[in-house]
C-alpha cells in the first residue's frame, strides 16, 4: 500500500528514522519489498532522475505497482529522490508519486529557497508532500562530484529561516555524510552537535539525512578479492541511525550499500562459475542477499518491527 511520506515521519518522528533505499531495476525491487516483509518494517522507494531515465520512467512506477500487488502487505511511501524543478513538477502530475526532493542546494541561499517555493505551491495543490534540502554534501550526485573540503555543513539559523519561507514538509541536512563510497576521507565525523542545534530550532520536525551507507568493511574486502578495486572506501556507522532518529531523522538514504551488494554477488558469481551466461543465476542470489541486508539495515534503522503498528495507525 502506498502511503503519504508524512504519515510515516510523524509515526516515527524521535523513535525511529524509516529506510529510503533506491531502485533502478526488478531484482532491487523483489529484494527491496522481501526484505522489508521480512523484517515487517514501513519504508520508503526512491527513484532518482538517473534511475528514471535508465531505461524508462515509466518501467519503475510499473514495477512498484506490480511490486505492491504481489506483496499486498507492505507500507510504503514512493519519492523522487535529488529531482530539479522540472522532473519535481513531471512527478508531482504524474500522480504517482508521495513525495518529491527538490535539491537546489547548490544554488545561493535565495534561489534556494524561490525554487522550493514554486516546487512545494505546486505539490501541496496535489496533496504531495516536498522534501528540500539545505546545506551541501561531499561525494557524486547526478554526476556533480563535490569535493568534502568543498561540503557545506546545515546552518542551524539558515534551517529554520528556511523552512519557515518555503513551507517545505522535510528537510535533508548536512551534518557531515556525503554520497558514494568513500565518505569520510579527511578528518570528518557525524556531526551530532550541528544536528541537536537544528532540532532546537525546528523540534517535531523531520529531518533526512542523506549519504547514510555504511559501506561495510566484509562488502569492500569481497569485492575487492574478487577483482574489483575500491580500496579506502569507507561509510557511517550503523550504530549511529539510532541517536540520529532522536535527534529528528525520520529518513535516511541509503543507495551505495545496494549497488556493493550487487557488485560483490556479482563479481563472486563470475569469479566461481566462468562458464556461466544465464543473468537469473546471480540475479537470484542478489534479490535473496538484497532482502538480507534490507532486513538487517531496518534493524539498526529501529524501523524493523513497526510495520504492525504502522497499519493500526493508518486505519
Ligand atoms: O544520491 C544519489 C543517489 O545515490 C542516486 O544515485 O543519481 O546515480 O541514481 P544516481
Ligand atoms: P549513499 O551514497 O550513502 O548510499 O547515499 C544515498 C543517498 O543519499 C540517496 O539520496
Ligand atoms: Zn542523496
């Protein structure tokens, strides 16, 4: 069942943060809402503009919808992850969508907050809620790379300023994550104190932080014996989800960790079975150990569990 984004962020706002995980094909799908059953937990679908156009926007909604008819108990909400004003607006008609993320964070401060504005007017006259981010994290988005030098932590002041102005209904924060596999380069930590200074500022309100992969350390060592090359990749720990969501964080991003279990299960298939062609020979094995790790990053998210609750709620 697809539900509204705010529906599961007031449920659990300062207890626990809900999986945003994205999809790009089939087998992140089945694995997806397996290991969400599996773990009875509400969570979130997010479909990047890449992801969109990988290969049509229309083969992913078609996916969910099969997806939610065969698994007829799972709670969801579906949301368009880092869109611009156009494919926010192309989202918003479609219908489809819960949410959408309109990211102009790399714009100044005003253009910021004049662009959210148009996107959340135009959302709210659909009943769909808006998540904005201010503040910019390191690592490659869209093929924008930032460096973390160049990263710009969440202004306290500047949060509340401009969730007051836009009307946004979340807001992604910079608190030292960034995107891709290799966070935490320099000598960056989770910046727990920037985040307590934007919940005094903003208390009841939710927050999402982005960038969140752990990148495990068994991940990177299997890839990287069997041929791949991510030496230093490095993520946030797990065990910080928990003090996050009481902070505010009712969502939390999680991609990179996706793509390390296909690329291990991958390359580990083919390293073993040289003489093998038939994709739905790995395939299988990622959708199983797909739904795994979904269960198991619930369970550190504090979401693993509450898919009952949830659906007393929202009756
Ligand atoms: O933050 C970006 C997400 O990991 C989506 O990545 O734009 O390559 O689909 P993508
Ligand atoms: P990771 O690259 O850490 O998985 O972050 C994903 C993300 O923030 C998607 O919006
Ligand atoms: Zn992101």
């Amino acid at each position: 069942m697809i539900v509204p984004t705010t529906k599961l962020f007031e449920l659990a706002y300062g207890k626990y943060a809900i999986g945003a995980y994205n999809i790009n094909n089939l087998e992140q799908t089945m694995g997806l809402f397996r290991g969400n059953l599996e773990s009875s937990a509400p969570f979130i679908i997010q479909i990047s503009k890449g992801a969109r156009s990988y290969t049509h926007k229309k083969m992913l909604e078609s996916l969910i919808r099969a997806a939610d008819e065969i698994f007829p108990e799972a709670i969801f909400a579906v949301h368009l992850d880092h869109g611009d004003e156009a494919t926010c607006l192309d989202c918003i008609n479609s219908g489809f969508y819960s949410s959408v993320m309109i990211d102009a964070s790399h714009e100044d401060f005003e253009t910021n907050i004049a662009i959210t504005r148009r996107v959340v007017e135009a959302a709210h006259a659909r009943g769909i809620v808006v998540e904005a981010e201010l503040g910019q994290l390191g690592g490659v988005e869209e093929h924008v790379k930032v460096s973390e030098s160049e990263a710009k932590l969440t202004n306290p002041d500047q949060a509340k300023e401009f969730v007051e102005q836009t009307g946004c209904d979340s807001l992604a924060v910079a608190i030292g994550t960034s995107h891709g596999a290799f966070k935490f380069t320099g000598d960056q930590v989770l910046r727990f104190d920037v985040l307590a200074e934007i919940q005094k500022r903003l208390p009841g309100y939710p927050l999402v932080m982005h960038g969140s992969s752990s990148v495990p350390q068994e991940e990177v060592e299997r890839i990287n014996q069997a041929g791949g090359n991510l030496k230093g990749a490095k993520g946030v720990d797990a065990d910080q989800f928990k003090r996050a969501a009481e902070l505010g964080v009712t969502k939390i991003n999680i991609d990179t960790d996706g793509r390390l279990v296909w690329t291990r299960v991958h390359r580990e298939h083919f390293l073993e079975h040289p003489e093998n062609f038939d994709l739905r020979a790995p395939g299988k094995v990622f959708m199983a150990e797909y739904a795994k790790f979904i269960a198991q990053k619930n369970e550190k998210l504090g979401s693993a569990g509450k898919l009952e609750e949830v659906r007393r709620a929202l009756s």
